[in-house]
C-alpha cells in the first residue's frame, strides 16, 4: 500500500486500474473506446482538476487570505508553496481541458449541437482569462515578476475579477456540457 503514501504513485495506479478494467473488458467480448472517447475522459477529467481548483481558489484560498499579513503571504506564495502548486495545476488543466475540447469538438464535425457551442464560446473565454488576465497578474502578486505593493494590489483585483467572471460562467457552461449528449435543451 506504500503507492497511497504518494501522489504521483497513487495517480499512476489509478490508471493502472483503468487498464486492468479496459482488460477484462476485451477479455470479457467488450471492446477498447475509441479515441473520441478518451478525448472525452480526458476532456472531463482536466475540467475537473481545473473547475475543481477554480472553486477552491474562489471559496477558499481568496476568502482565506483576507486578513493575513504581507509577512504569511509572502511565506505561502514562495517557491514551491501550496499556493503556486495549485495555481500551476489550475494552468495545466485550462490548457488540458481546452486541448481535448478541441479534439472532440473537431470529432463532432457537423453534429455540434447549440448546447455545446455555447457551452464551449463559455469555456473558452474561461480559459482566455485563466491564459491572459489571471496568471499574468497572479505572477506579480505571488512575487514571480517584480511589482510594488500597489501594482500587486491591482494585479490581485484584476485577477480575482477574471477569476469571478470564471466562477459566473462555470455554473451554465458545466449545464451546458453535459445537455448537450444527455438532454440538449436547444432544438
């Protein structure tokens, strides 16, 4: 059970079990998915990580740090800190989740429906904040770019104004997804 002591180990057996399902599965008559549908597992599961850290940011980090001191701060956002392994993880599961969108909206070709569009117009914006607005600023504030204690106080309303807009959007988008191949709500 030592692979439950680490993350990495215990994500690698994860998959690890995955393939032993996906095993007996052939084994059993089933069949592999196809690639559509690993893009899709894998669509989900970055989107996962990245709303999972959106929400953690929004109704705990951010309400959190409100009253704690320059000196903690600066403590929690070196090197290696919680805060910029989350922020990092946030990053790579916009990209993620916005890599294999594209897959399976290109998989789709004519069957894109207007739940999904809107869903992924959404989605997209999401990930254009994250990319342009959030993480250039959230660099200043964590002290990765050089900024004075004004300059990180606006980059820290710019950023959390881009990462509410995200919270806003994420609750039709996540709706929207999932409408648009369990009950489209658009004709």
């Amino acid at each position: 059970m030592g692979f439950l002591t680490d993350h990495k180990k215990t994500i690698i057996a994860g998959f690890i079990l995955l393939a032993i399902i996906l095993g007996a599965a052939v084994g059993t008559g089933g069949s592999l998915p196809e690639f559509y549908d690993f893009s899709r597992y894998f669509h989900v599961l970055s989107g996962i990580i990245w709303i999972g850290l959106l929400y953690y940011f929004n109704f705990v980090q951010v309400p959190s740090l409100g009253g704690v001191t320059a000196e903690t701060k600066a403590d929690i956002f070196k090197e290696g800190s919680i805060v910029r392994r989350a922020l990092f993880w946030f990053r790579m599961g916009a990209h993620s989740t916005l890599l294999f969108g594209i897959i399976l909206l290109a998989s789709l070709g004519k069957g894109i429906t207007v739940d999904i569009m809107i869903g992924a117009t959404f989605a997209i914006i999401m990930w254009f904040n994250v990319t342009f607005i959030i993480w250039p600023n959230q660099k200043k504030v964590i002290g990765m770019v050089e900024a004075t204690a004004d300059e990180k106080a606006a980059a820290g309303k710019k950023a959390l104004m881009a990462s509410r807009i995200n919270t806003l959007l994420s609750i039709p988008m996540l709706f929207l997804m999932f409408s648009s191949t369990h009950f489209q709500i658009f004709g």
